[in-house]
C-alpha cells in the first residue's frame, strides 16, 4: 500500500462524515462568508443582503470569498434560513436589525396558505450558485448545501422577529399542537424538495441549522421538532443515501440522546458539549461537527492555537469535521480565522507534544490511499 497520494478535500471531508480516522481534520466556519470579511463588506456596499443570495453572480463570489483567503475545506453556498419562508409565500425582510417577517403565522389559517414551492423555479438562484461553485472548486472540494430545520424556520415564521424566550412560537405549540405539527411537517415537506435539488446541483453534503432547538424541553423536542427532522433525513436517505446530512443544535445537552435519533451522519455542537463525552454516548456511527467558541477568535494567538488544538485532539481524528460551535462574528479579526484554518489543517500525527494529543494506533480505514 502507498501512503503516498494525498487525500483532496472532499475525500477528507466526506471520510470524516462516515466516521473515519484521517490524516488530518477537514476544518471550515459555519457563516464563513460575512461581513468580517473586507471583500464581503465592499460587495454589501453595493447590493442588499437578499440580493446576492438572490443573484448567483454575486453568490458565487461571496461563497468563493473564505476559500480564497482562509483556504477552508469546504465552501457553503451563500444563502440564509430564511428564503425558504419567502418561497412559502410570507414576506421577508432582512435588514441592519436582523430578519423580519412581517406577516407571521399565528393561526391554521395561515399555516393552510403556506405552499409547496418548486426550488428549480421560485429558488432557482440557489442551485443554480450550486452548480457554478461546484464548477469553479472543481470535484477536489465539497460544495455544501443548507436548510434551516422545521423549529428553527417555524420560530421565525411564528415569532416575525425573533426574542428571546420565544413565547408566541411556544404558545402556538402548547394551544394548537395539532396545527403547530401540521406546520412543522408542511416546513419539512418543502424542505425535502429543496435539499435535494441543491444536491443534483453538486452539494457534497447538507446541513441542517436547528439553531433554536434548546429552546425546548426534552419532551416538546422529541414530541414535536424531532418527527420533522427525521421526516427530512429519512426522505433524504432514500434518494441520496451516500450524501451526509449533518445536523447543527445549539445548547441542546438536555436533548441528548435524542439528537442522535435524528437520522444524521453528524452531529455539530457548540463548545458546551465535551466531545469526548459525546462520542462515549454516541459511538463511533454518529461523526461529530465542532465546537470552538467563536469567541476563542477575539482572543490571543496563543490561545486561539490551544483550543484549535485541544478541539482537534478530543476526537483523536476520528469522525470529525472541524468548525466553530455557532457562526464566526460579525468582527473577527480575518488573520484570526486564517490561524483557526491553519492550525486545524495541521497533521494530527505532527502535533506538539504536550497538548495531549495521542494518534490512533488504527491505520487505514479505507481512506483509499
Ligand atoms: O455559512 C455561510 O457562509 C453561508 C451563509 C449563511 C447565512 N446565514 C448568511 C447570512 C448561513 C448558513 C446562514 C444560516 C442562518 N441564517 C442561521 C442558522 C445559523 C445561525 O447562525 O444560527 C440563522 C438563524 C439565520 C437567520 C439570520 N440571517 C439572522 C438571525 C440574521 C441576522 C443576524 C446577522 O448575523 O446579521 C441573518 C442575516 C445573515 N445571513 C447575514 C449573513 C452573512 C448577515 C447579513 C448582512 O450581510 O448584513
């Protein structure tokens, strides 16, 4: 056997979501294309946010902007949660003060008028950028797609703005849980659609941002939230069997087990959840997505390389797609980030010693190399 051809990024990327053990990690950043980036900034200078998710010129720029200049193993198509909303029919607003829907579903009357939509025809921008991102990396990169899970997406279509608390959502659910499911199911039947389209246009790999899932108990997420990812993932598995659906939660350590009932190939975490643990209680099926604070970017260079690397040590190299626990902040210092991606990129057998790291004794593992 050779050991000598190197694996490309989407080798890694993909051998992390099946759980292997690789030379080293595949490291992206959740919201990677933003606005800590100078060369995003000038294009906001020009056109609004839902503009160029909406114009794949500009899409594909912005999507191209962290791999260009981090060099991250993977590029998410830029896009937001939200435009799946607007594609049901309700209006859509996302300005300076975050994102508003004006007309929000309050009743069965209104979830009644939300439609199916064709993502080819009312969301053709996004696949479209799909197939062009996908053309410009090459097949040596995984492009990845996004939706946003059906609570998160009802929150807001519930909520119109979001607060914190989320009493109207929350109260929906309580008063009406047969009209607040059947929401929740019309959100993952226009998902499902929706996500494989981005896949045929070459997404690698899907995510799934369930940002506000610990928000509920344990009972009201397995009750209602979890039917509706599972409803997305069981859909997807059937279609696209080898393309990994990875499930994003935040501040859901009171929702495990049942995370891993989702159906997902990953799970991605935010820094509250020790990954080792998590692993013990998962095992090896479940690859795990995480989970340096984002914060940890605002800090020292030496500190930023020690949670790099106790981040990267915790799994031992095994089933782990590098990244932040929550999106990178609006003012990251760029050359923070590019040492987060360095450091991350580094072989997992030459780390310094003394930072705890062991290298699996395992060899292989049909990385095909
Ligand atoms: O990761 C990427 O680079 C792809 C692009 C992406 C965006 N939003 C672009 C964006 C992705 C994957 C998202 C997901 C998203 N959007 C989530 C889930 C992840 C998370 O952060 O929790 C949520 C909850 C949203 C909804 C949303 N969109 C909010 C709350 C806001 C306002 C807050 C903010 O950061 O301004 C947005 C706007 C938004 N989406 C921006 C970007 C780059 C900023 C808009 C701008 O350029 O002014």
């Amino acid at each position: 056997m050779t050991t000598s051809v190197p694996l490309n990024r989407k080798d890694l990327f993909l051998g992390a979501c099946r759980g292997e053990t690789l030379p080293r990690l595949p490291v992206w950043l959740m919201r990677q294309a933003g606005r800590y980036l100078p060369e995003y900034r000038a294009i906001r200078r020009d056109h609004a946010f839902l503009e160029v998710c909406k114009t794949p010129d500009l899409a594909v720029e912005v999507s191209l902007q962290p791999f260009r200049r981090l060099g991250v193993d993977a590029v998410i198509v830029f896009s937001d949660i939200l435009i799946p909303a607007e594609a049901m029919g309700l209006k859509l607003e996302l300005g300076d003060a975050g994102p508003n829907l004006p007309e929000p579903v309050r009743s069965k009357r209104d979830v009644l008028k939300l439609k199916l939509f064709d993502p080819e025809i009312e969301t053709a921008f996004l696949p479209e950028a799909i197939r062009r991102i996908s053309r410009e990396v090459g097949p040596a990169v995984p492009v990845l797609g996004f939706a946003a899970a059906p609570w998160t997406l009802a929150c807001y279509m519930v909520e119109g703005r979001t607060k914190e608390g989320f009493a109207t959502v929350k109260s929906f659910l309580l008063s009406e849980p047969s009209t607040f499911r059947d929401l929740l199911h019309r959100i993952a039947e226009a998902a499902i659609p929706y996500l494989r389209a981005q896949i045929a246009a070459g997404a690698a790999a899907v995510q799934l941002f369930d940002t506000w899932c610990g928000e509920l108990s344990l009972r009201d997420y397995e009750e209602f939230a979890l039917p509706a990812v599972q409803e997305i993932i069981s859909s997807l598995a059937s279609a696209n069997p080898e393309t990994p659906v990875i499930y994003y939660t935040k501040a859901s350590h009171h929702l495990l087990p049942a995370l891993a009932r989702s159906g997902a190939s990953v799970l991605s975490v935010d820094w509250r959840v020790e990954m080792r643990s998590l692993r013990e209680k998962l095992g090896p099926r479940i690859a795990i997505q995480g989970n340096v604070d984002p914060a940890v970017l605002f800090g020292p260079p030496e500190e930023i390389r020690r949670a790099t690397l106790e981040a990267m040590a915790a799994l031992g190299g095994t089933g782990h797609i590098l990244n932040l626990g929550h999106g990178i902040l609006q003012h990251t210092p760029v050359e923070n980030a590019q040492l987060f991606i360095q450091t991350g990129q580094q072989p997992l057998s030459q780390e310094p010693v003394g930072v705890g790291f062991a290298p699996p004794a395992r060899a292989g593992h049909g990385s095909g190399s």
